[in-house]
C-alpha cells in the first residue's frame, strides 16, 4: 500500500488564491476609483453640472453597499469562487455599458449596476482567504489583499487623466472593462475552496442570526463607518477639489493622489505583518491609526501649494488605508469561517455607507461653501468619529491578550514552528500535582482511543499520564450518549477480530450484565449502560497504575526541532506544565496535534461529516417493540402532522441493557466541532429537535408515556481535525483489504459516511474476509516524530475516515499507539514488528496474516 497524504492548509496552492481574489478585488477599485479623474470628462460630455457628479458616484456606492450584503451571504451559500468570479465578469460588462451612454439617466443606471455587481468580490475574498490562511498570517494576507483598494485608486489616477488626454474617457472604461471580464474568467477556472473552513453538505442557506447579536462585531462596522467617510470621500473628490478649489494643475493633482494611493500598497501588507510577528492589540493599534488619519486630514486642509500637498500625499495615504487590513482580520475571527463570507459583507456594507454618503455631503458643503478647508475638516469628522466605537470594543471579545503563537494556536500554518505557551500565562502553582511532573508517555483524551492507549503504554512500562477535559473517561461512550461499540465484529460472520484491552472492557461489562450480545443492524454492534462503562474505565485506568488527570483542559504544547516535549493543561488551580518523551493525540479533535503545530486537516477533500445528539427515551414500555422502521413511520407520520423540527426520518435505534431505555440516533446537527460558538448553537437546536422527536414517539403505541432521560449532554462528533500521518489510509484499502502482516490494529466497521442533517448514510462494506489491516504508519505524525495518532484523529481519506472513526476501532488504534509511544519513550525507537509482539503479549490476537 502507497501513503497518500491529503492537503494541509500550508500549501503553495494558496497563494494563487491570495493573488486571484487580490486581482478580482483590484479591478473592482480601479473600476470604481475610474470615475474620479473621469468625472470633469464625463460631466462635460454628458451636461451634468459638477455638484450633480456626486450623484454618479454616490448611486455606485448604493450598489456597493447592497451587493456587499448579497454577495457575502452567497458566498457563504454557494461558494466563494462563483461569487467572486461572477461578480467581477458582471461589473466588467457594466463597464462596457457605461462606455457607451449617452445620456445622463442612463449613465446613472449603469453606474448603480457596476456597484450591485463590484461587491461580491469582498465577502468572497475574504471567505477564501480565510479558508486558506491561518490567524497567525490572517493579517499579513488581508493587508495584501487590500492593497486593492489603494493600487486601484494609482492605477486609474495614473492611467485615466492620460487617456482622457489621447483619446477619450470611454476609452478608460473599455479599458478596464475587458480587463474585469478575463480576470473573472480566470478567477472561475482557478479559485477554489481552502482546508481551513469546511462546507457543511446539507444545512442550507447560512444561519446569520448570530451575527445580528454581535456586539463587537456591529461596535466594529460602526467605526469602519467613519473611517471609510474619510478615506473615500478624499478618493472621490481630493482630485476634483485641489483642481476646483486650490487651482492645482491636473497633473499635479493626479499625481498627488498617486502618492497617496501608491505608499498604501506597501503599507497594508506591512501593517499585517508587523501585527501577526508582534502580536499587537488589532484594537489599540486602530485606534492609534485613526488618530493620525484623522491629523492628517487637518493638515491637508490647511495646504494651500503643489509642494506641500505632496508633503502630506504619503503620511495621509498610509494612515488612509492602513486601518482596514487591521480591522479586516478581526472579522473571521469574531464571525468564524462558517460566516466569514456573511459577516464580511455586512461589515463592509455598513463600512461602505460612509463612502455612499460622503460624496454627495461634500459636494453640496463644497457648493454651499465654495471652502476647501470646510471640506477636508469634514472628512476628518469621520475617522475622529470611529474612535468611540473602537473604544467601546471589549480587547477580550478579539482575544489579544496573547498572540496566537504563544496561546498555541497553530491549525497547521508552519508545520515545523514551535509553540511555546509558556509566555503570557499568569503564574500559578499547584498544590495537587500528579506524582509526576515529568513522564514518559502522556496521553490526551479519556475515550475509548485514550484508555486504551494509556493502560497499553502503563502495562509495557511506561510511566503514563492520561489528560481528559471531561469529569469522566470514556468520551463518547459516557458524554455523548454514543452507546455502542462497532466495529468489534465481522458483518457477515459476527466474529470478533478485536480483541486485547477492548475485549477486557466488554468482559467486564458482560460480567455486570451491562452490555448486550452483538446486534446486527447495516452492521454488527453491542449497545452497553454508560455508567458502568465509566466505573470500568475507572478501575482499568487504577489497576494498570495510570495517572489520571480529569477536568484538565489542553491549552498548548511545547516542541523542540520535531519533537513534542510537554504540553500546558489549565483547571481551576491555574495552568499546569507537563513533560514526557513520547505523545499521543486521542482528542477526537487533534487538539494536542493543533498545539504541537503538528500538520493536520479539519476534514476531509472539503467536507466533514456530520454530527448527531443521542437521546435517551424512557417511558417505553418493555413490550413495545421499538425498531428503526416504527420509529422512522412515526417521524414521517408526525413530520405530515405539522410537527417541525424533525430533520432526519431515520437512524440507529436500539434498546440499552440494565435500564431497558430506547436510544436513537436521529438528530443530526452540521457546525464546526472547533468553534464553542457553533457548536453552543448546534447543541442548543439538537435539544430542540429531541424535543420533537419526542413528540414523534409518543405517537408509538406503548410509547405514551415516554420521556427524554438525558440527550448527549454534547453532540457525537463523527468527523473534526485529522493528524496528517505517514500513511493516508485510502477507501480501497478497506474494499480490498490488504494482508494483515504489517497491520498493528484491526478495522472491522464498514464505510459509513454522513453526507449532512437529514440526509441518509451511505455505507460501502469490506471486502474478504470482512476486515482490513491499520498500518503503524496510520498512527505516525509525518512531522511530529513523537507524537501518535488514535481513534478518529487517524488520517483517511472521506471513505476510510467514515471507518476508522467509531468506538471498537478506537480501541484498537490507540491500544497499538500506546505501545509504539512507550517503545520510543523507554528505547527511543518502535517498530511494526515490536508493536505487534507486545500487541499480542497484551491479548491483542491480531489475525494471521491473510493473502492480499
């Protein structure tokens, strides 16, 4: 078998995003910024009076603001690269149009049409570009792709005013309006989708009620306001005023506007970078922007020379423009990438309403006042303005106490920088420490993958700590209502082919009468009572000497060269320090992967699973047969009756032993399992759902008197981040399973994959004999030379991951990972063939090796 690695988010790839939505973006800021130099021209032409030319830009604008809305939320919906690329080919048509008027109505209209269409180009933008760049370059890439505005503003200034000279000012526009349509073509064949924000299948049109009770989020759109009133209101009428108002030459006056536009396209970038290296507060740090903007505006007002009108270009076009790459970034951050398309769009729309107002306010102080100072004190009203709400914006709401690099934030940008989470942290002792502070191996995560992987490591000699942030072991066995144990079993022949610690916890349960006989449904399953699992969980964890740590939180890790040498964990004592020569992730969610800047995904080509709530009825009486088919007739039968809120008609429904409870899986849930926010929101409508569902199976005769005895409390999460691993387990490996030789854990659950809410499962079944081998390459780091993979934090591709992720093969990956992790902790090196001999010292009974 080949090792195939799926795309990290550190891929070269993102660049040619970065420089496509750049070029998308530049060309709707050159079309926009056209209509300055081109205004005398057009007005000219078209019989408008100068203080009716506010009207052509301020009818744009409206069309800005409202495409920025509508292009933001289909960004999210249907996809960035469409918005984006739609969007410029159709403002570039409109460009065309415009061109060719003839009249003052209908250059009105065509004007507004540029707008409607220029706006996609933002939210999509923004949307790729977070989907692609980690918040540790966030800022960096936002200040690149927001040189747009300024290049745009130095390209029509410097090219325009020349052709208006040779030729005409409909010459510009045909111009820039072919260039728009073969960038948006481009953009269409090339833009795609980045790893970092995963696309739901099946949730619909986005959810934007959140952002609506954003405070900090509106506190933000609120100050960019008054910041874009200054910014656009000296693009659109500095030329025109310095001309008008202080009989500057054109030339001069264009090349003013040059300056100030050109210094930005170094600036932006700049800022960003200093901001991601230094980790300095996004909030103080606009403010400080905004007060010098807001200077240099004075300052330009009281010019009254060519000479010092340069001066001022370069100071007042850096403290213009600088604010928005700083204010950008902390858009996904406060909105999350689900959102980011939505949020931007919204943010920069109310943003843009100060450029949609200001032309047509300083047109008619201008024409009241005939005074350039009057004019510019006015701009400099807007940035003075922003001030407040950037002052109001809680400095905990953007978390900037810490820069991402020492809060171990990582998701993956530089796979090989070392987090250190040492610094920033108040200093705290603690007075219960385990005995050790120093081990050889340490284990996150208390699931199935992580007690076995502990016990496994303890039992080979390795002195063990087992973290798990929840008040108990066996993760979604015991906290999310998951209670059942697949993939022990062949589907054919119900023959266990996973046995060693796995087999003990079964025997232990069959011996307290807590767990059922295998049960056949699509495949083969035992259905178990939580609470015993989490007593012997216990008692297994005690018996082999492993020290365990419960409500311990992983917040960051330490790494030297390739190596992962402690990890920081946070109670409510304060924030702990542990060291250890050898590391496995069993998180589900690769937290320790993500702080040790180990590579990862979130998902797989694109997409993620989703997740389901198990809910617990009791009421029922015993008698009452109770299968997936009767409940699935009465979902359908109550969804008929109007009942709402019952997104999926079927899933596994099983009756548990010692309680004689019903479970079911029915209510399925799409959010991001990284962000608390998505997640609160997914978790908050799943207990609506079970509430429904309820409903549901009172209409089953014998069931009604049911009730909810407990749901999760958390959402059974199929699918989160991945360790990228040695070995890409692929979806053939499992159809046509290879010989079983080299294999250190055995997986024996078909391909069950869950497309969205509501949507059926697909399954694929394993080839002959029924089960397939788990190299120890699958639970290897690829950059990370300590630190092992378990459960579903193993690296497949979307089929294989829809295998490996449940509950028996969890057993099985972190039983082997424990050992190889002991092995190179106490001998500095592991291999297959020292795994698979301990494995089976320890009951594992690996198979024969079977002909491939």
């Amino acid at each position: 078998m080949t090792a195939i690695h799926a795309p990290t988010p550190d891929t070269r790839y993102r660049w040619v995003v970065l420089i496509l939505c750049w070029a998308a973006f530049t060309m709707t800021s050159v079309d926009r910024a056209t209509w300055g130099p081109a205004a005398g021209s057009v007005g000219e032409d078209l019989g408008v009076a100068v203080a009716g030319l506010g009207l052509f830009a301020t009818t744009y604008y409206i069309g800005y603001v409202v495409s920025n809305v509508i292009g933001g939320f289909v960004a999210d919906w249907v996809g960035a690269r469409l918005t984006v690329g739609v969007s410029i080919l159709l403002s570039g048509g409109f460009m065309l149009a415009f061109s060719e008027t003839d009249t003052h109505t209908m250059g009105l209209v065509f004007q507004a049409c540029i707008g409607l269409c220029a706006g996609g180009e933002v939210g999509g933008g923004v949307k790729l570009i977070t989907s692609w760049f980690t918040p540790q370059r966030r800022g960096f890439a936002m200040g690149v792709f927001l040189t747009a505005t300024s290049l745009g503003l130095v390209v029509a200034n410097a090219v325009v005013p020349r052709l208006i000279q040779s030729h005409s000012w409909r010459t510009s526009y045909h111009l820039f309006g072919f260039t728009s349509i073969a960038i948006g073509a481009v953009c269409l064949i090339l833009l795609r989708p980045g790893p970092l924000v995963v696309r739901q299948e099946g949730t619909g049109r986005p959810d934007l009620r959140p952002l609506l009770h954003n405070r900090s989020l509106l506190l933000l759109a609120l100050a960019g306001f008054g910041a874009l009133w200054g910014t656009y209101g000296f693009i659109t009428w500095s030329n025109l005023l310095m001309v008008k108002g202080a009989g500057i030459d054109p030339v001069r006056a264009g090349t003013v506007v040059v300056i100030f536009g050109a210094v930005a396209v170094f600036s932006k970038p700049l800022i960003g970078l200093i901001g991601d290296a230094l980790g300095l507060s996004r909030r103080r740090l606009t403010i400080g922007i905004l007060v010098a903007f807001a200077t240099c505006l004075i300052a330009f007002s009281f010019a009254t020379t060519a000479t010092q009108f340069l001066w001022i270009a370069p100071f007042l076009g850096i403290a213009a423009y600088v604010y928005s790459p700083v204010m950008m970034a902390m858009i996904p951050t406060l909105s999350g990438g689900q959102l980011a398309g939505s949020a931007t769009g919204g943010v920069n729309a109310f943003w843009q309403l100060g450029s949609t107002i200001v032309p047509a306010v300083i047109g008619l102080v201008f024409g009241a006042t005939g005074s350039f100072q009057a004019v510019f004190l006015v701009l400099a009203a807007g940035p003075c303005l922003a001030i407040i709400p950037m002052l109001l914006i809680r400095q905990a709401d953007i978390h900037e106490q810490l820069p991402d690099a020492i809060a171990g934030h990582h998701d993956n940008d530089h796979p090989l920088t070392t987090a250190t989470n040492g610094k920033g942290y108040p200093h705290m002792t603690s007075t219960t420490e385990p005995a050790s502070t120093h081990y050889d191996v340490i284990v996150a995560g208390g699931g199935s993958a992580g007690v076995a992987a502990a016990v496994a490591a303890r039992r080979t000699g390795a002195r063990t700590l087992l973290i798990e942030r929840g008040p108990c072991l066996g993760g979604a066995a015991t906290l999310r209502n998951v209670v059942t144990y697949c993939g022990l079993y062949t589907r054919d022949e119900l023959e266990q082919v996973v046995f060693g610690i796995a087999d003990e916890v079964i025997s232990e349960l069959k011996a307290r009468g807590a767990v059922s006989e295998p049960r056949k449904f699509n495949a083969v399953t035992v259905v178990f009572d939580p609470e015993s699992v989490k007593v012997v969980l216990d008692e297994l964890c005690h018996d082999a000497g492993v020290d365990v740590r419960l409500h311990s939180l992983l917040i960051g890790a330490h790494t030297d060269g390739d190596h992962i040498t402690a990890v920081e964990v946070a109670d409510h004592e304060g924030v702990h320090r542990f060291t250890a020569d050898a590391f496995v992730d069993a998180t589900g969610d690769a937290d320790l992967a993500h702080h040790a800047a180990a590579q990862i995904r979130y998902g797989t080509d694109g997409w993620v699973q989703n997740g389901s709530l198990g809910v617990r009825f009791g009421g029922i009486d015993p008698h009452t047969d109770v299968t997936m088919r009767i409940v699935s007739d009465a979902v359908r039968a109550a969804k008929a009756a109007g009942i709402d809120n019952l997104i999926a008609e079927s899933g596994l429904v099983a009756r548990m032993p010692v309680s004689g409870d019903v479970i079911a899986y029915l209510v399925d849930e799409g959010y991001d399992a990284r962000s608390a926010a998505d997640t609160s929101r997914a978790e908050t409508h799943a207990r609506h759902q079970a509430q429904s569902y309820l409903q549901a199976i009172r209409t089953i005769p014998g069931a009604e008197h049911a009730y909810i005895v407990t749901t999760g409390p958390e959402l059974g999460t199929r699918e989160s981040r991945h360790i990228i691993t040695r070995h890409h387990l692929r979806e053939d490996d499992i159809l046509n399973p290879d010989t079983t030789e080299n294999a250190v854990a055995i997986g024996a659950w078909p391909m069950e994959y869950h497309p969205g809410p509501g949507n059926p499962s697909t399954w694929k079944f394993i080839g002959d004999p029924g089960f397939y081998p788990i190299p120890l390459d699958c639970l290897r780091s690829i950059n990370r030379s300590n630190l092992y993979a378990a459960g579903r934090t193993l690296d497949g591709d979307r089929q294989a991951g829809a295998s490996l992720r449940v509950m028996g093969t969890a057993f099985a990956t972190g039983h082997a990972a424990g050992i190889a992790a002991a092995q190179q902790a106490l001998t500095g090196n592991t291999t297959t063939t020292t795994v698979r001999e301990e494995l089976q010292r320890q009951g594992a009974r690996l198979p024969e090796p079977v002909p491939a």
